[in-house]
C-alpha cells in the first residue's frame, strides 16, 4: 500500500526557488503557437535558469551521473509551479517523459549517457508515445524497428509528441521482430522528419515524426521492454497529474479573488450562495485531485527504488486514478474559472481560456479519464 509522504522542509524551498525563476519571467503569452508575434517555441532563458540555477533537469537523475539523486516527489513540486504558470519550457518532454524512460532502463549504458547530458547542459528530450501506450494499446506501437549493420533503423510515423520539433533527442517505441523496444534518436539523423501541429493547448508545442530508415540506438533490451516503457508513462503521468494540480489550484485561487472583487447589485459576487457552492465545490475537486497525485507520486518513487512487479502493478493503480482524477478536476475547475469571471473570462485578452485549454489537452492525452478507470478496474481485479 502506496503511504503518502509527508511535506519535506526542502521541497517548499525549491517551491520558492521555481516560483522565483517563473516570477521574473515573462509568461506564456509570448509563445502561444502559432499566434502573431510568437518569437520562439519555448522560452530559451527560463529553461537555461531552471536547469542551471534551480537543476530541474537533473532533480532525480543520480548523482553518479551528475544529478542531484532526488525524488519524483522533489518533481512534483517543480510540475504543480510550472502547471500553475503554464510555463512555455520543455519540462514535461525532456523530465517527466525522457527522463523516466531512460530512469527505468537505467542500468543500460546509452540510458546513463543520455541521462548525463539531460542532467548536465539541459539537452532538451521527448518520448514519442502521443499514440502509445495508452489503454487498451499497451502493445502496438507504430514504428517499426529492424537491424541494420550492428545498429538499428526506424521506419513509421509518430503523432501527438510533445516538443516534437525542438527535441534534441528523441526516444522512440518501436516493435522488432522480438517484441517492442526503446530506441533513441538525435535530432539531425537522416531520413527524420519533424511536422509541428496546431492543437487546443497553445503553450505546449505538439507534433508528428515520420522515420524513413531513420538510424537508431536501442536503449536496454528489447525483453521486457515493453512493460519498462508503460511504468515510465506511469510515472509521467503521476507528473502530469502534479501538474495538472497546480493549473487547477491557479484557477480556483484566481476565481475565489474575483468573486471577492466583482460587484453586482451592490455586493460582491462572491456573497451570493450560489457562487459560494461552486467555489466550495471547486475546492473539493481541487483537494481529491491533490490526494490521487500524491498517492500516484509515491507510487512513482516505490516503483524506481524497488523495481517488480508488485511496485509497477502498484504504480499502474496510482497513475490510472490520478489521470482520471486530476483531469476531472482540472477541466471542471477551468470551465467554472471562466464561468464565475463571467464576459471578461471569455474574452481573447483574458488567460482563462489559456488554462481551459490545458485542462482539455491533458484530460485527453495518452488517453481520457474513461479509459483510465477502466484499466483502474481491470487492474484492481474488478
């Protein structure tokens, strides 16, 4: 049974360390895809800041290899504050993604390379898993994998990765004639092409790869690599859940302040019982969903201190109550967001529509709420 652990003196310091770095930024609006005036996919110097200043990117690499040998619960902490600001850096695909896929197959020597450089210079990474695994998909990948004179060469097409365009290297599931595998690519391999998409989320950057006999390194073995890989998206999605937290914590904080300021019929929209219910209600979906993170987070770290198939079947429970949990959440508190902001909450000018807009994304990537009970059942023996 995963124990929840209690709040470390440390974590709020990097807390106030990250809120600081994000402080002094200047926000998502600059960046939104695809949007006049967008000046680059991420912001540059906030991603240097935090890898250099704050070592997001080596948080739970080890030390051995040049991080700092934290907790996913360290993680966490940094994923609620960037969900919160809808920070435009690369965290999600190069920490919560790459960095698990290489933390589970950790003992492979290409794994520990690609690891000291995620760690050492905030070498941006991805994890091309926009179509796998998700529930019901666990064993079908859309790349094909096949050997080519000592190495390997990929061939298919990729959808809905994260950072696609800009990640410096790119894990890839594939299947091989023995199973599927993990593969990493760099970004200027030959044959590799990047399409970047236009989705709801506009401070995430998404995209599609086509491989045309793209040359490839295989991360570990290919022999259980397929159930490595699904407790690696585990653990991203218990990061995912974390922040998704944050975005909706945001956004009950932002509403319970207008509710204070707004008045109408002289008095603050905020005293009318009707407003009061839906905040309160807000908050309960905002507590619950910061139960099921917590509980996915523990789940994550027992599963990479204790690697087996108790830990991992452990994890999957977590990870699949926490994605359909902290998706409800979100999306219930982003549309109440903007309905107690009322006219101004839906105007261009206004980021609510920004954080609706994540809440949706998230509730649907790597699979909907729905899906995840369902595999909450399946692997509750239900």
């Amino acid at each position: 049974m995963t124990v929840v652990e209690p709040v470390v003196e440390h974590r709020e310091e990097l807390r106030d360390a990250v809120r600081r770095c994000l402080e002094r930024a200047r926000g998502p609006r600059p960046y939104l895809i695809g949007e006049p005036g967008t000046e680059e996919p991420f912001d540059a110097g906030l991603w240097r800041r935090l890898a250099a200043e704050v070592g997001v990117t080596g948080l739970i690499v080890p030390e051995e290899l040049g991080g700092a040998g934290g907790r996913v619960a360290d993680l966490a902490v940094v994923a609620e504050e960037l969900g919160r600001a809808l920070s435009p850096v690369p965290f999600f695909s190069t920490v919560a993604l790459a960095t698990s896929a290489l933390l589970v197959h950790r003992d492979d020597p290409l794994a520990r390379e690609l690891l000291t450089r995620i760690a050492g210079d905030g070498t941006t990474a991805t994890l091309a898993v926009g179509e796998w695994p998700r529930p019901g998909l666990e064993g079908a990948p859309v790349v094909s994998a096949e050997p080519d004179a000592g190495g390997w060469r990929l061939s298919g097409r990729c959808g809905f990765v994260v950072d696609a365009a800009t990640a410096e290297i790119v894990l890839v599931p594939a299947v091989t004639a023995e199973g599927p595998g993990l593969f990493a690519v760099e970004a200027d391999a030959s044959g590799l092409r990047r399409h970047p998409s236009r989705t709801l989320d506009l401070t995430r950057p998404m995209g599609s790869l086509a491989f045309d006999r793209v040359p490839a390194r295989l991360v570990g073995t290919v022999a259980g690599a397929g159930q490595r890989l699904r407790a690696a998206v585990d653990i991203a999605l218990a990061l995912l859940a974390a922040e998704q937290v944050g975005g909706a914590r945001y956004c009950l904080e932002q509403a319970v302040d207008y509710a204070k300021q707004r008045v109408q019929f002289n008095r603050p929209i905020g005293s009318f019982q009707a407003v009061k219910h839906t905040l309160v209600n807000v908050l309960l979906k905002v507590e619950m969903a910061q139960s099921a993170a917590e509980i996915a987070i523990s789940a994550a770290d027992a599963y990479l201190g204790r690697p087996g198939d108790d830990t991992r079947h452990e994890l999957a429970q977590a990870a699949s109550l926490a994605k359909a949990t902290c998706s409800d959440a979100y999306t219930y508190t982003a549309e109440e967001t903007l309905h107690v902001h009322g006219g101004i909450g839906f105007t261009w000018e206004h980021d609510a529509h920004l954080y609706y807009r994540r809440a949706k994304a998230t509730e649907l990537y790597l699979g909907t709420p729905d899906q995840y009970r369902d595999r909450l059942a399946t692997t509750a023996g239900l």
